[in-house]
C-alpha cells in the first residue's frame, strides 16, 4: 500500500513526508488469546516480552521504509514509536540510515492537566504527579522541560532528527497560554519542529460537543465557535511569528 502510495504522490510539491502509521500501539491493543489485550505500559517490558513478535512495530516498519525507497528516495518519512507515540518510548524505536526519515512523538504529559474535564482545576503552573512516580513533582517550565528527556537521549544517540507532531491541552485548561508557550520554548530549545494538535470537527451532529481541542474557541467550555478571547490560540500564533522562513504556496 505504501509503496504504491509512494509511486502516486513522489515529487508531489503539496506533499512534505509519508507518515507510516499515526500512534502505533499494539503495546495496548495487541490480543492475547488467553489475558486479552496487551495492556503493556513499560517500553522496557513489552521490549523483553514482545520485541521480535508481530506485536513488535519495529519488524515492521523497516519493511515499509524499503518499500517506498524502493520507488521514491527522497521524500521525508515520519515514524513515531509503538505506545502511541509517547515520549518514553522513542529510545525503543529502532533507527535505520535513511537520510531522509524524521522520527516523532505525541507529548500530551501530563494527561491529568492536557485531558482535563472543564470544572477539574488543573492549574499550570502548580504542583502535579506528571512522571507517574505517585509524588507530586512541580508542574512549572523546568518540570515539563524534564519530560523530553528521552528526546535527548534519543538524539544524542542516533544523531536523528525528532519532531513533535502532535502535542496541545484542552483549551480550557487554567493557564493553558503559559503552558503551551512553556511547552513550545522546550521543542525550540532541542531544534524540534512542532504541530500542535487541532480538532475541528465537521460533522455536524458531532461539531458542537467535539471540540476540547479547537484553540480559537477559547476558554468556555460550552462555546461551539471562534472566540474573541482564545489565550491558548494567542499562544501558539506568538510561537509561529518566531519562524523565519515559511512554506511557499506557489503549488497551492
């Protein structure tokens, strides 16, 4: 499939990279005909069970990747890790020598803040279990700074390039503007490009109750239209006036 995906979109000007599979997580959705499903949470663990099975994402994409290079050399290839794409398990991602593949990962920690229920009172900054330890860590710059540090390990490592292709907060979430500025100043700091997850919907029945994710419909919950008032997308627009160069819409 890819491969014939490959051959129909090669040297494309509208396309910027082939994307294998968003949030790959057989770690979780894998079925055991005996325990269900998986339900594996430590990279560390599904690696010593799992590695070199067909649960394993790692047998797999490679395979994919020959395939498209097969027919198309240049074009940039996005892979992000099994766990759906967290963080923590990037360093358990294997790493070819394609100079063309960007690896990725979904940073949405600490979900207790991000995926909030308007009226929780998750506030940023504050204090907040955000690396699973059951302590309270403080939730400020320095503590989600600390959560890409398996970001750096990676990059070290592999000299690899890493982008963030999905990341973001509900959007009414207390101090969601100095959250996300926070948050983007840690991708800018390691050179990360980022895309911050957006989720219009169109379908009408759904639009109205669908739409946690839709920044510029500001902090009030029950809106269900652009705000005049949307700290969140305040927030993002400061980060994308910091680009300095910009795609061209000459194709478009």
């Amino acid at each position: 499939m890819w491969q014939a995906t490959a051959e129909a979109y090669r040297g494309n000007p509208a396309v910027v990279g082939y994307d294998l599979m968003v949030e790959p997580n057989s770690n979780h959705l894998g079925a055991d005909a005996v325990a269900g499903r998986l339900e594996v949470w430590e990279p560390e663990t599904f690696a010593a069970q799992y590695g070199g099975t067909l649960y394993d994402w790692n047998g797999l994409h490679p395979r994919i990747l020959a395939a498209i290079r097969a027919v198309d050399p240049d074009m940039p290839v996005l892979i992000g890790g099994n766990g759906y794409s967290a963080v923590g398990w990037l360093p358990f991602t294997a790493v070819g020598g394609d100079a063309h593949t960007v690896y990725t990962v979904h940073e949405y920690e600490p979900f207790a803040y991000t995926h909030q229920e308007p009226g929780d009172g998750v506030g940023y900054p504050g204090t907040l279990d955000i690396d699973w330890d059951g302590a309270a860590d403080r939730f400020d710059a320095g503590g989600i700074d600390r959560l890409l540090a398996p970001v750096d390990g990676f990059m070290a490592a592999h000299d690899a390039p890493v982008a963030v292709t999905e990341f973001g907060a509900v959007r009414w979430a207390p101090g969601v503007a100095p959250f996300l500025a926070d948050r983007i100043a840690t991708f800018e700091r390691r050179g990360l490009n980022w895309t911050v997850w957006n989720w219009p919907v169109a379908y009408a029945p759904t639009a109205a109750g669908d739409n946690a994710f839709s920044p510029g419909f500001g902090p009030d919950p029950d809106r269900t239209a652009p705000a005049s008032d949307a700290p969140a997308l305040d927030a993002l627009r400061a980060g994308w006036r910091a680009n300095a160069a910009r795609p061209s819409n000459t194709h478009f």
